[in-house]
C-alpha cells in the first residue's frame, strides 16, 4: 500500500480547516472576505462530513473546510475525517486545526485510503497528509498497512484465495519476520489427530490445512491466536440459499484478521510468545461431504454430533482451540465469522465478545472504545450449555431452534478451552456492507486494533 503521509513544508500544504455548526459562525467570519462570502453562496454549515474547498484570489485552493459532529451531538464518529480522501482534489495536506482526536482522525484518513486493486485499476485518491505534529506515525502506519492485510486478503474472491493462498499469505508473513511456520495439509490431519478440521475439508478438491505460525522469546508470556479460515461456505450439505451465500469469500476473515493482528505484534516487537493457529478449509458439496447427523471426533477427544453442516465454523475452531489449550497460554483469542445471530443482535459494525475473565473482559472494552473499534460484551450463559446437548455424542454442534445462536457458538467452543489462563472469543463480521468514513465497502479489519492495543499495554 502506498502511504499517504508526506513531508511537506507548510508554505506548500493544503489547509483543512474542521469546524462543527457551532464554531462554523466564528470560523467563517475569520476567513478572508472573497472566502466568506464563497462559503455564504455555497451553503456551506458545517454539517458532518460536509466538505468546501475555499479559493484564494488567484484561483488555487486556500484551504478546505469539513464538518464535523458537534461536541453535544448524542454520536460522535471520530472517523469522519476518513472520508477526506475520497473527497479532496490531488495535493498535500495538513490539518490547520484539531479535528476532534486528532489521532484517530489521522488513522481514519489512512484507513480512508484504501482501495482494492487487484483485479482492475483501483482509483487510488492521490491525496497525501502531512502528519500532524505528536501523532506516532509509525503506529499509524503499522495498523494501516495490517488492516490492508486483512482487507486484500477477504476482498480476494474465493478462486484466488483458498486454504493453500491463504497459507502462502501466512508462509510471506511468518518469513517476512523471521517467524517459525508450519502447515498439515490434507490425510495428515487425521494422522495428527485433527477430525474436525479434517471433516469440514474433505469434501473439496482443494484439500484442508492446519497453519501454524510461531514467533518470539519463548521466555516471553504466551499468546495464542486463532483465526477461522473458511475460505468459501456454501453451507455443505445444509446448503445456503444464494444470497447467504454471496459473500462467504469473506468466511475466512477471522483468519485474515489474526494475520493483521499478528502482523502488528511482531512489527511492533511485543514481548510475547506468539502462536497463530488457521484451520483453512472449504465447506463445498460433493459425495463424501460430511451429513447431519453424522458424529466426529474431535482433537480433545470430545465426540460432536453433527446438527448443522452450515456451523461448520466452531468445528475447525474446536481442535485448533485443543491444540493452542496444549500448551497452556497465558491468553487465548479466537476470531471468525461465526453466526448469523450475531448480526442479528448487533449488527454488522458491532461484534460481541465473550470470556469470563473480568479484568480482561474491562480491557476490551475500553480498548476498543478508546480505538474506535467497537465491541460488545455478551455473555457465555452456562444455563444455555445444556441446549447443545446430544442424545448420541458428547455435544451437538447447532442446536434446534432460533435463539441466542451467537451465544451457543461460544459454549460449544468453550468446551475445547480448559488449561489457558485466560480465553478471548470474538464473533466478527468482517465486512463493511455501506461505505462508512475511514471504511469503504468490503473486507474489513474488526477487533484487530482494539485487541493489539489491549496486547500493547500489557506487553508492551
């Protein structure tokens, strides 16, 4: 990704000057008459994300004016300023006074950036920031250039991004900082006692894989990282209608977001035992796709009987979660696109999360306000667990009936999760359905940031 932030001298910057309706009056009777009166005839109010380019009197921009939300408005984004990029003329700008945290507005300028290229010419906005002064560029770059990672990587439909890329995009990674990498593929799963994952995969023709990432001091606290790689979810035998399943390229964006999320750890060097593990498969039909009501094995030794081919997601989840609670993390976090009735719940812009460690449950939360990456504590709900129960196996994977399913998903898994000292489960969405500021439309890179800033305070 190219970067946006240039050094410039002030003399040849653009000024952007953020006013709300109630500074826009003081701001406008500041500016230079021809100016004002430009303003006046364009009806310029300082509406949120509202954006004038002045004139000087020889017919170049003088500076620019935006709109943001007023300091009493019941919802502030502080990501508005995300939206300059794709609004502004080709040039160098500067903030010419504090937007409402000018950090964030930074950061949103970047991520507003982005644009998706693969596969035709991407209309790149030409527009540069000079970075405003006490702004860690360098933290805003690695945060920019990781979430680009997880975007690319849900954007790439799902013929260009199976369980082998996403495993080369691990392989780059892991060798680009010196990381330890390793990958089962295919029959080997069930040799090294992987069923689940195994069972998920096998009815495609590109064969599943268990990505192991390694990185750090090993005297360094322990962090595990588990991110679902569902590379395409037709549903398997539970066959999804087409519009469910129009976007399951992005089935893997736990996976991609483990990635991102890894990426920032080891740029940033945090002291930490770093693990990533990517069950990366594909839930295709064929004739030895596995059935309702079929019963498995599970790495713990667990038998789950299978309800619903379509919750295959928590099933390779399970024995890579077996695999990380082996070794007794100091923190556990998974991430996937999980369930349905979290977005039901929340919506698409506010994942939940859940654990039962209270200290880390606050940390979260305050992490991803204070990143403006929103998420939502709910409850893992012990007088549910008994919903999971099979009359034939040890737990079923998706219980009959439509409530609480987010929260169910993260009973089954919790059932996978005993020695780690603390567990994080996080059902994202991974995907912007409505351009938003900072955010444009497809692959998105959610709870990563909240989650690497929690990291950084602890193991910094």
């Amino acid at each position: 990704m190219h970067s946006v932030f240039e050094t410039a001298p002030a003399a040849t910057t653009i000024p952007i000057r953020f006013a709300t309706k109630a500074t826009w009056e003081a701001i406008c009777a500041g500016l230079p008459g021809e100016a004002r009166q430009f303003a006046l005839a364009n009806g310029f109010a300082a509406k949120p994300g509202s954006c004038l380019a002045l004139p000087a009197a020889d017919g170049r921009i003088a500076q620019i004016v935006f709109g943001l939300d007023d300091e009493t408005a019941s919802y502030r984004d502080l990501f508005r300023p995300g939206l300059l990029p794709g609004l502004l003329p080709s040039g160098i700008y500067r903030f010419a006074n504090a937007p409402h945290d000018t950090r964030l507005a930074t950061l949103a300028f970047a991520l507003g950036s982005y644009r998706f290229g693969r596969y035709r010419k991407a209309d790149v906005p030409d527009v540069r920031l000079v970075p405003p002064d006490g702004v860690d560029i360098a933290a805003i770059t690695r945060i920019t250039e990781a979430a680009t990672l997880a975007r690319d990587l849900i954007n790439t439909p799902s013929n260009d991004m199976g369980p082998e890329e996403l495993a080369l995009a691990a392989q780059y990674l892991a060798e680009r900082f010196g990381a330890s990498f390793n990958c089962i593929v295919g029959e080997e799963l069930t040799r090294q006692n992987f069923p689940l994952i195994h069972a998920v995969g096998m009815a495609s023709s590109r064969a599943p894989r268990l990505i192991d990432l390694g990185w750090g001091d090993p005297s360094h606290p322990k962090v595990t990282l588990v991110g679902k790689g569902v590379c395409f979810d037709t549903g398997g035998l539970d066959l999804k209608p087409s519009a469910g399943m129009l976007i399951m390229k992005k089935d893997m964006g736990g996976a991609a977001n483990v990635l991102a999320l890894a990426q920032m750890v080891m740029d940033a060097k945090l002291r930490v035992r770093l693990r990533v593990l990517i069950p990366a498969v594909e839930n295709a039909v064929s004739g030895n796709a596995f059935r309702p009501l079929d019963i498995f094995p599970s790495r713990k030794g667990i038998t789950v009987e299978i309800g619903n081919t379509d919750a295959e997601g928590r099933l390779v989840l399970a024995d890579a979660l077996a695999l990380a609670d082996e070794e007794k993390p100091d923190l556990l976090i998974d991430m996937g696109t999980l369930t349905g009735a979290a977005r039901v719940a929340l919506g698409p812009d506010l994942p939940p999360f859940y654990t039962n460690d209270e200290t880390l449950a606050q940390d979260v939360a305050r992490c991803a306000k204070e990143e403006n990456d929103p998420l939502w504590r709910l409850p893992l709900w012990p007088p549910y667990d008994s919903w999971l129960d099979s009359k034939v196996a040890n737990v079923n994977n998706a219980p009959g009936g439509a409530f609480a399913g987010s929260i169910t998903c993260a009973l089954f898994l919790q059932r996978f999760v005993e020695a780690a000292k603390s567990w994080l489960h996080v059902d994202i969405y991974g995907w912007t359905p409505t351009a938003k500021p900072g955010r444009p439309e497809g692959g998105e890179c959610q709870a990563a940031r909240a989650i690497f800033k929690l990291l950084g305070e602890r193991y910094g």
